[in-house]
C-alpha cells in the first residue's frame, strides 16, 4: 500500500496515540470544580500552554474546537457579526476564492442570509493572493469591511500565502484578517504571535493528532459572536465540554509537528521532489498544479493536471493498485467536480477534471514514491482511452 | 449462479449499484464468486435530491449512500460516477420526445441500450474491467460456438429480459446478471440480502421512472412540454371531450379520459390513436384496440439478424404476456404479424422476440394495424 493522501488525514503519531489513551481512563469534567474536573483542567491547560507555544501564541489565544470547519465557521461568521454589530457599516467580506469549503461556504452562507457583500480577492495563476491586491480591495472603503479571510497554505494545488505581508496590509486598515492553517502547521512556520492575524485556524488530525479536534487561535482583543451557545467553555465563544483526551493528544501532536517541522520540510519535501520528478518521466505532458518554486508550496504538496484523463478514472486505477491518493477536489453528491481552485487560477475545465492531487507525510518512504512511478505511466493510458465522458 | 460467474477465470467486474437490493444481492453474489467486483454508482440527476420521497427513484443522495454503504459491506471499491448528461441526453429528452410525438416510450429499456452498456460497458472496458454487472433478473448463456445468448430469467415472473433485449453480442458478452438463474421471491431475495448483512435488504422496491420522482409523468410532461388543449373524438369524428395534451396519453389507456357522455352502448373506451399534428385523441371500444401486424423499427439483433420470415413469441411491453407471431425484416424494417389480434400495442414501446426462453432481438413498435378497420395507424 502506498499512502498518498496525507492531506486528508495522516496516521497518527504514536505519541500522540498513546496520550490519547492514557486520557480514556481518566473522568473529569473541566468545568466542574472538584478534584475530577481540577485534573481534566490541569490537562486540558497544559495542553493549551502546549500548543500555545508550538504556534508562538499565548495560552487564552487558543480556543479549542472540534475541528478546522468549526474553527473557520466561528472566525468567519463570529467575527463578521461582532464587526458588524459594532458598526452596521462593516458588510464587506473579502475572501480568496481557492479557500477550503469551510470558509468558502461559511462566506458564502453570508452573502446569502447575514446581508454580506462577499468579495473575492484576485490571484496569480499559482492560486496567490498579492497584498497589493487586498491593499487595493480595503482601500476602495476600508469602513466598510467587516473582516478578510486567506488561507495559509491551500490544500489542493500547496501554494503558499504571504500571510505576514496581507496582514501587514490589514492591520494598517485594523481589518481583522482569518487565515486557516490547517494544511501549513507543522510545513511550513506557523507563528501566530508575529503573524499579525486576528484569527488562525489549526486542526488534529491533519498534524497525526485525533480526529474531531482543532483550534481556533484569536487574538485577545477579538469577541466573535458565537457559533455555538451554551456554557460558554472557550473564553465565552465557544461552548461545549471538552474532549480532555483529544485535547491531550493534539497538544503531543502540536508539540512534535512544531519540533519536526525543519525535518519534515528537508525529508519530506526531498521526497515530494523526487515523486514531482518520477512522474514528469512516466508522464512527460503532465501539469504540475500550483507554484513551481519548492519555496513556493507546502513541502509535502505535488498536485498534477493529466491532460485527456478523468481524475477518477486514475484514482480507480491508483486505487486498485494499492495506491491511495486524491483528486483533491470536492465532491457534491459523491460526483466530484471540476475543482474551484483551478477553475478560479484559469485552467481550462477539461483539464481540471483529470486532476490528481498526491500528498506526503511523516510516514512516507521511497517505496510509495516507487510504487507510484511504476504504476502512473500505464494508468494515465488507460485513463485516457476512456477518455471524457 | 450464471455462466459468467461460474468461470474459473476471475472477472474484473464493476457493478453497477442503484442503491437497490437487487443491484447490491449481484454485486454480492459477483464477489463471492472470486470476482474482482468495483461498485459504482451512476448520478444520474444533474441536481440530486437529497432524500427520497416515499419508495421511489434512483436518483437520490441517499439512493448513492445506501450503494456505498453496500458496497463497505461486501468489501468493494466503491465510486459514484456523473452520466448525468449522458443520461439527460439520451433518456430524458428521448423520452420527452417519443411523448410528444404521440408515442410510448420505455425509458429503461433506453437506459440499459444508451447508459449501462454503452456509456457505462465503454469505460469500463476502456479502465480494464472485463464486464458491466446489474441486478437484472436474465440469463445470459455461452454456447459451445462460444457465442452468448441472452435467455429470460428462471422465474418468469421476475424477469427482465426485455428490458434487455436491445443489447447486442457485443454488449452481451460483458454483461453479467448474477440474479438471473434465481427461482425465488423478492424475500427470499430481501433475505439473501440480510443474511449478507446489507442494509439495504429492508428497502422499499424502486418502481416507475427514476427521474420523476414524484410518479408524475403527466405532471412532468406538461412542465416539460406546457398545456395543449384539443379534443378527444370516437371513430366517427364526433367530438366527445378535451385534453390539456394529446402526449399524456397512451394506447390502451382508459383511466384519466375524463369523457363526459358515455359511449351509445355504454361499455368502457379507451385510447385507440393519438395525433400529435392535430393534437387529437381517439377512443373507441375495447374491440377496436385488437392489432393484427405492426412494423418495427431499429432492430437490434443478439446475433446474427434472421433471414425470411419466422415464427417467435412476442413481448410488446415491460410486464407483458408473451404473444405468437410471424416477423420478417423487409429493408430494415421489421413486419410483424399476429396469430391472434392483441390489445393495447403502443408505438413507440419495443417488441421483443423469442425463441423458446432466448432473446432473438427487439426493435421499437411505429405503426399497427387494426384488426377489425384493417386501417394503418400510427
């Protein structure tokens, strides 16, 4: 088998494995105050300090959530509402058109029912927002602008954002800018506190830490009105009793995706190179998606067009060869479509659908890469002899 | 277990999964016969519903989910693929059509000739598969000569295999129907399904036409073709009531007339002709439906096309009783004549002949002849 697809999920470490169920064991509430509930806070608050200082934030920084989508619908509908609230002015979202789903539909749903003016920030053909290009969408009326919203790094074609610089451009107009960093932690350096981000979300199980866990980091001068209501838990904006295992077990994921990190980018980031170059030969007119420059995309990213070919055909075929991979873009009704990133940086529709999106992580090795490089050449063949239906 | 399933030579199948039992009892059967099975499901609605409304349809969010859910359970590869268009292509607005031109058309039979093995069989060979598997209840059987037959299921009462009569050789030699040798009942087939621990095994039954979901074909051909008043008239012209669209109609029918005075002799009329081009509907008495010939057109062969005249049994409609007659193709076009007149032949629905249990070919009804006026209609 041949695990190609750590972008989805990535196993979990053994670490954070065993933290996880040190915790099963365990009762207490952490809200509650009697030794049970003392002990699961004792946890849950080293493991705030914890990841904390894996994302150079302060502890009350971090809200803790049940997962990426949670923590992008509470920044991007809290934070429009609280910027909204405090003067009806601020309707304006401005958003980059190749967000994951979570913020996408978040934005959209406001646009819809919330009275929003969505805005679409512009991008470069590698899927990059300029800062000249949210500079220029603030500066037609910075009052109007209720928050921005670019991720760190997308999780489709890899390409990176220049996060400081576009909250460089916010902070000059105290536009609070969101970027979800589910796919940068733990690839590239994911430092909240000089980042100069109102909001950053993180997510478990993309860094081997459990499913069903996240964080949205926020910075202390910001109150989004919550998503969920309810015993108010998370500094009064988010509810529900946590999850002190998951939280365990995501601060040991954190802590070791922040010290591995430098590794990670040079190991896996040779291997990605080494998978980007075997299928280049096995298929030499295939396209690579996203930012050329090694710099330029998330180490363990290689996204590729395969002209003539259907995304799934190639995942079937991948797929019945042991070879785990994705066409990494969404599906609506188990169909997958014509990927929004792509469509949005220009590439032609026919092209976006014969996609395949392979990504790395810490349990990759040379016989995935190997694996793979023998079984491409003969599945974009047979892909393309059954065409485009 | 059929033929094609009891090779020893292992299969790369991909079966097609509705979401149904029947489709997900094959799948199933497929696998525990050493097959290589991949489930796929086809979205075949370009704007899904998430839920089904009561028992119907095909098409649905939950109709795929249930697929996968069966497909997890068997131990299969699982992908849903989009023919929606290919689908609205070639059965939606062929079926839109063949209504409006006064004619009945069968939407499954087009669906199994233009989707499940054409669009579906061609890519499926073209990634590697070695055949196309459904949960059709029809047998399909390897001569010595190594030529393949397509024969009606054992239980006669469950079978498809006119449905299927528009496959070619071709087709034939891909398809795979796992169901089709089962003399047994729905539960028994339900029980099968349970026993394998398929969830679906409790399902209401699909029925009518996958892409009205609603049951509503009137509904859906007015939406589709609006409201054309005119007249229905008896034999003699006379005008005896209006319709609101001469294409809701078929031949045979008699429910939904909405015909004020009765008939002079006060016995049932039903729909005798349909008349796009004077948007007309003519009723009459029961005795006036009896055909004695029909032509048909496009034939589709399981082999070799027949030379000069011959003797078959006949299917004139999905569900109907088997029927003796003479047919002969003259100039491409098939001639058909009655040993004894039949009712309610519908142009535009297929005629399909049999030798014995075998499949010989089908082609679609486009004129009869009456029986007792001896006047070409159609």
């Amino acid at each position: 088998m041949a695990y190609l697809d750590h972008a989805a999920t990535t196993p979990m470490l053994p670490e954070a494995a065993e933290a996880l169920t040190a915790q099963l064991g365990i009762t207490g509430n952490a809200s509650s105050l009697h030794a049970a509930g003392r002990r699961a806070r004792r946890t849950v608050e080293e493991a705030r300090e914890t990841l904390a200082e894996a994302l150079a934030a302060r502890p009350s920084e971090v809200v803790l959530t049940s997962g990426g989508t949670e923590a992008d619908n509470l920044a991007v509908k809290g934070l429009y509402w609280s910027r909204r609230d405090a003067d009806p002015a601020r309707t304006r979202v401005l958003a980059s058109p190749v967000e994951h789903h979570a913020v996408l539909d978040a934005v959209h749903w406001l646009g819809e029912h919330e009275g929003a003016t969505v805005e679409y920030l512009p991008v470069d053909a590698h899927g990059r927002v300029h800062p000249e290009a949210l500079r220029e969408a603030i500066a037609r009326n910075p009052d109007d602008v209720a928050l921005a919203t670019v991720m760190w790094a997308n999780n489709e074609i890899g390409t990176i954002m220049p996060v400081r610089e576009l909250a460089d451009v916010a902070a000059e107009f105290d536009v609070p800018l969101h970027a979800d960093a589910v796919q940068a932690f733990g690839q590239v350096p994911v430092d909240f506190g000089a980042s100069g981000l109102a909001a950053m979300t993180v997510s478990g199980h993309k860094i081997g830490g459990p499913y069903g866990i996240g964080a949205l980091l926020l910075g202390r001068e910001y109150s989004p009105v919550p998503v969920l209501h309810g015993g108010g838990q998370e500094r009064h904006v988010r509810s529900g009793t946590l999850d002190v295992p998951a939280v365990a077990s995501f601060a040991v994921a954190g802590r070791l995706a922040a010290e591995q990190r430098e590794w990670f980018a040079r190991e896996i980031g040779a291997l990605r190179d080494e998978l980007i170059a075997a299928v280049r030969t096995a298929v030499p007119d295939a396209i690579l998606g996203g930012d050329p420059s090694p710099g330029g995309r998330l180490p363990a990213n290689a996204h590729f067009m395969f002209p003539g070919c259907e995304g799934d055909s190639l995942l079937l075929l991948l797929d019945a060869q042991g070879i785990e991979c994705s066409t990494g873009s969404a599906c609506t009704a188990g169909v997958a479509q014509p990927s929004h990133v792509l469509l949005t940086t220009g590439t032609d529709p026919d092209l976006a659908r014969g996609t395949l999106r392979f990504s790395l992580g810490h349990t990759s090795t040379e016989a995935d890469v190997e694996a793979l490089a023998k079984a491409i050449g003969p599945a974009v063949e047979r892909a393309r002899n059954a065409g485009l239906s | 277990m059929t033929e094609t399933s009891q090779r020893s030579r292992p299969l790369r199948v991909l079966a097609a999964m509705s979401g149904g039992v029947d489709s997900a009892v094959a799948a199933a059967r497929a696998a525990e016969a050493g097959h290589d099975v991949t489930g796929v499901h086809l979205a075949l609605s370009a704007n899904p519903q998430s839920f089904r409304t009561g028992a119907r349809g095909c098409c649905t969010i939950e109709d795929s989910r249930d697929a996968r859910r069966a497909a997890d359970v068997i131990g299969i590869p699982f992908y849903v693929w989009d023919l929606a268009e290919r689908f609205r292509e070639d059965v939606v607005e062929d079926f839109v059509a063949e209504y409006e031109a006064g004619r009945t058309p069968n939407p499954c039979l087009r669906c199994n000739e233009k989707i499940k093995f054409a669009a579906l069989l061609d890519k499926a060979l073209a990634l590697g598969f070695d055949a196309v598997c459904t949960g059709h209840y029809a047998q399909v059987i390897l001569r010595e000569d190594g030529t393949r037959e397509l024969h009606r299921a054992s239980d006669m009462a469950k079978d498809q295999s006119y449905v299927l009569g528009v496959l070619d050789e071709k087709q034939l030699a891909h398809a795979m129907f796992p169901l089709g040798d089962t003399v047994t009942t729905k539960e028994e087939i339900r029980a099968e399904a349970e026993r394998r621990g398929l969830a679906v095994a409790k399902k209401p039954d699909s029925h009518d036409i996958c892409f009205i979901a609603d049951g509503d074909t009137q509904g859906f051909l007015a939406r589709r073709l609006g409201r054309a008043e005119g007249d229905i008239v008896d034999e003699s012209g006379t005008k005896v009531g209006t319709h609101e669209g001469a294409y809701g109609f078929t031949i045979g029918q008699r429910k939904g007339l909405r015909i004020g005075t009765p008939a002079p002799d006060g016995k049932p009329r039903y729909v005798l002709d349909i008349s796009p081009v004077d948007n007309t509907v003519t009723v009459g008495p029961a005795a006036s439906l009896d055909v004695s010939a029909l032509t048909a057109i496009k034939p589709r062969w399981c082999g070799t096309a027949p030379s000069g005249p011959g003797t078959y049994t006949a299917q004139l409609r999905a569900h109907g009783g088997e029927t003796e007659v003479t047919a002969e193709l003259v100039d491409g076009t098939l001639e058909v004549s009655f040993a004894a007149p039949v009712r309610g032949v519908a142009p535009g629905q297929a005629i399909v002949l049999y030798d014995g249990t075998r499949v010989v070919g089908s082609a679609t009804i486009a004129t009869t002849v009456r029986a007792t006026t001896d006047v070409k209609v159609g």
